[in-house]
C-alpha cells in the first residue's frame, strides 16, 4: 500500500441551508463529501490519524473531516450525507451546551425537519441558555456513533476563551482544567468513554493551555491554523485544520491540492500565512 506522505483536516460547525458564516449548504457538502467518496478518499478515524502522525502506514488519499461545536444541523444535515456515502467524520463537542432528549428527525426521514439557525442566531440562542434547541443532544450523537458517521470528542466544557476573561495566569490555567475534566467527565456519563483528542475552542491555546491539556491527559491538540501540513512525525500538539467553504466540490479539490503538494505547499502557505499575518507553517 502506497501511504499517505500528507493528510489534510478539513474543519466544518454548520452544514445548513440557512446561509450564514462557517456554513455550507447541504448541496456543497453533498458535492464534496460524494466527490471524495468516488475519488476513493479514506475519510481517517482519530486513532488513524495519531497512527499517521506517529509513522504508521495510511491509504496514499486519506483525510480527516472535523466539526466543532456540535449543532443540530450536523446531525440533520451532515450525517445523512456522510452516511449516504460511507464516510466518517470527528465532532468537537461543547459538552456544557449538551442535553438529554429524544432524537429530532434528520434529512431523509419522513418527517418535519428542525429548524437550524444561521451561526449567529445560534449564538444567541446559546447566550440566553436555550442551547439545546441548536445542539444535538447526546441520543442524537449516540446515533451517530453507531452509524459510523462521527466518532465525539472534546471541545471543552462550556467553550469559554479564559484568555479574555481572566488576567491572572494561574486562574487562567484553573479554569481551563475545570474546562477538561469537566468535559472528559460529560463525554464518560453520556457516550461511555473519552480520549485523549482534545479542540480549542476558537482556536486559541497558549504554552499554559498545552500544559493544562498534557496534564489532564490530551496528547493530541487540534487548532484552526491552516496553512502548514499533517506529515508523518508531526507535532500532535499542534494539528492543522483548514475551514472548508461554502463552494462545490471543485473548490475542494483544488484546495486540497494546494495543501498536499511538496513543492507548492511550503510557498502557498507562506504566502496565505504572510497575507494574514500569522507564524509560518510547515
């Protein structure tokens, strides 16, 4: 088997017809996902993608496809689609936003769909304490789970940025270890186990924040930085991810190419990093 010398993470949160900020539409991710599908991409588990960046041997075409948050749409519209297809996915769940509750019907069951808001509507609907109507509830990832189609992990507990809300360091580091064992403690309750795979919530982390998570058992740590590559022997304490838009599969292609080739890789991430003002990736 010829393996993977690059793997690509493609970060989702909403697939959704409400039109929005980090949304696709169920149509492109329709495209996208059949287009890797029939392409013969091997959408990775999280344990085959520690393994690859370890040195163990993946499919040449392999890719890891994320979500963050964890809404309802994901379970509504995203699942169906990677189930239609065969392909697997990894959410980041926001434990302190999730509930208990019966399953809500997804696309291609005959029944009245739940609304799924725009992002910022689901914002507000979180702030005023009402997160359950915007996100899947724990019998919905169950679901999920034993289709095949998400594997859940953690995004901490309540998705706070303590960076912004506490000056004072050592409080800092306190909060953000309540964050985790909160979070593994939800995970071990509702679905029966937790890894050591952990998100941050909105990207952010610092040398205390890699700290904390080491410390409380998180050894794999996935950011929103997008322009450096998932080689073999990479940094499992800082994963790219790059946020996949709102444009058909070919937009997909191309992007991947660009970030997977040896030689036009390093440039276009210089490049893209130099343009937004941001540390160099691989």
């Amino acid at each position: 088997m010829k393996s993977a010398k690059c793997v690509p993470v493609l970060m989702h949160h909403h697939v959704s017809p409400s039109q929005g900020m980090i949304t696709v539409s169920p149509e492109n991710f329709e495209d996208q996902i059949a287009w890797l599908a029939h392409d013969g991409w091997t959408s990775l588990t999280l344990q085959q993608f520690a393994g690859f960046l370890a040195g163990e041997l993946v499919p040449e075409k392999s890719v890891l496809i994320t979500f963050d948050d964890g809404y309802l749409d994901n379970w509504v519209y995203a699942h169906p689609v990677l189930q239609r297809h065969g392909m697997h996915a990894v959410l980041f769940q926001v434990t302190g936003w999730t509930h208990d509750g019966p399953s809500r019907p997804h696309a291609g069951q005959d029944a009245v769909l739940p609304v799924t808001p725009d992002h910022r509507t689901c914002e507000r609907i979180i702030a005023d304490g009402r997160s359950d109507e915007v996100i899947a509830r724990w019998s919905e990832l169950q679901a999920m789970i034993e289709a095949g189609t998400f594997e859940i992990h953690s995004h901490t507990h309540t998705h706070t940025r303590w960076d912004r809300l506490e000056s004072d360091q050592m409080r800092r580091r306190e909060h953000m270890r309540e964050e985790l064992i909160l979070s593994r403690s939800a995970l071990e309750r509702s679905l029966g186990h937790a890894s050591s795979h952990l998100c941050w919530p909105q990207g952010y982390f610092d040398q205390d924040y890699v700290e904390v998570a080491q410390a409380a058992g998180f050894d794999h740590l996935y950011t929103t930085h997008a322009f450096g590559r998932n080689l073999p022997g990479g940094d499992p304490l800082h994963i790219y991810r790059f946020a996949v838009r709102n444009k058909p599969a070919k937009w997909l292609r191309q992007r991947m190419r660009y970030g997977m080739h040896p030689l036009i890789s390093p440039i276009f991430n210089r490049f893209k990093a130099w343009r937004k003002g941001l540390p160099k990736g691989a």
